[in-house]
C-alpha cells in the first residue's frame, strides 16, 4: 500500500509527465507550421507520445499499488517560438526540470522507505539520462549549425531516426 506522502509526490510526477506531453506537442503543432520543419514536427510528435507513455506508467503503478493516480488540469503551454534555437533550449530546460523533479521523487521514495517505489523509480532515472543526453546534443548541434540553411535543412531531414535512441 501506498503511504500518502509517496501517492502525492507520484501523483505530481503525474501532472509533470502531461504537461511535457502538452508542451512537446505545442512544440510539434509550432513546427508543422513552420515552412520546412516537418522532420521537427514529428521528432516533437513523437516526443509528446513518450511522455504521455510516462505518464501513463506512473498512474498504473499508483492504482496497483493501492493508491489513486489523479488526471490534473494543465495550463497551456507555450506555443510559439521565435527560433528553432529557442524551441530547442525549452525543451533541454524542459527536460532538466522533469529530471529534477524525478531525483526528488527518488528522494522522498528512500525518507519514506518504500523501495519499491525506489525501484520502480530506477527506469525514469535511466530515461532521463537518455532524454536529457539527446537533448543537449541537438542542441550543440544548432550550435554548430547557426544559420546554415543547408545545415537546418540537415538537421531537419535527420532528427527522426539515428539521433533518436
Ligand atoms: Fe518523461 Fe522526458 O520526461
């Protein structure tokens, strides 16, 4: 059974799993409207399928384990950008940001004892890393690009596939 404090903080990993379904797809809807972008679009489709997956995850165990997973209201994300740059660095912060929130999580599973929670929290753990490491490098690859329209257009045609784990 689920101790309350546990089923609480999994419940606003819970929130925090949507709402990165909710923005990666505001990232995905910004890109397909933009000319050209449509590989970014999917990349962030894609994404915002994952996090629903994550969130979804988590409400089953909440539910096997006794307790109550509870579907938040979410606010509206953001839904323009200004560059491909800055969409980019939303979503390495974006993805900084969960992975705190997860180490949190794994704090309060260790006070509270409840290492099964601690063990099922070890798969987030290891899917952050991988997130935020293709994360950093898309974005130190922009870098590199800068304004290159041959390199966007690279970088566009390729980000669906090899640099996707
Ligand atoms: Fe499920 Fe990338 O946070």
């Amino acid at each position: 059974m689920l101790q309350k404090e546990m089923m609480d903080a999994l419940n606003y990993q819970v929130a925090m799993e949507a709402e990165s379904s909710q923005a990666y797809l505001a990232l995905a809807s910004w890109a397909d409207a933009q000319p050209g972008l449509n590989g970014v679009a999917a990349f962030f489709y894609q994404q915002s399928d994952e996090e629903r997956q994550h969130m979804l995850k988590l409400m089953k165990f909440v539910n096997e384990r006794g307790g109550f997973a509870v579907i938040p209201s979410l606010p509206q994300p953001q839904i323009s950008y200004t560059s491909l740059k800055s969409a980019f660095e939303t979503f390495l912060k974006h993805e900084y940001k969960v992975s705190s929130s997860i180490n949190d999580l794994v704090e309060t599973a260790l006070k509270l004892k409840d290492y099964a929670t601690h063990n099922f929290l070890q798969w987030y753990v290891n899917e952050q890393m991988e997130e935020e490491s293709v994360a950093r490098l898309l974005n130190e690859k922009l870098e590199l690009i800068g304004e290159d329209k041959s390199g966007l257009y690279l970088f566009d045609r390729d980000i669906v596939g090899p640099v996707k784990k």
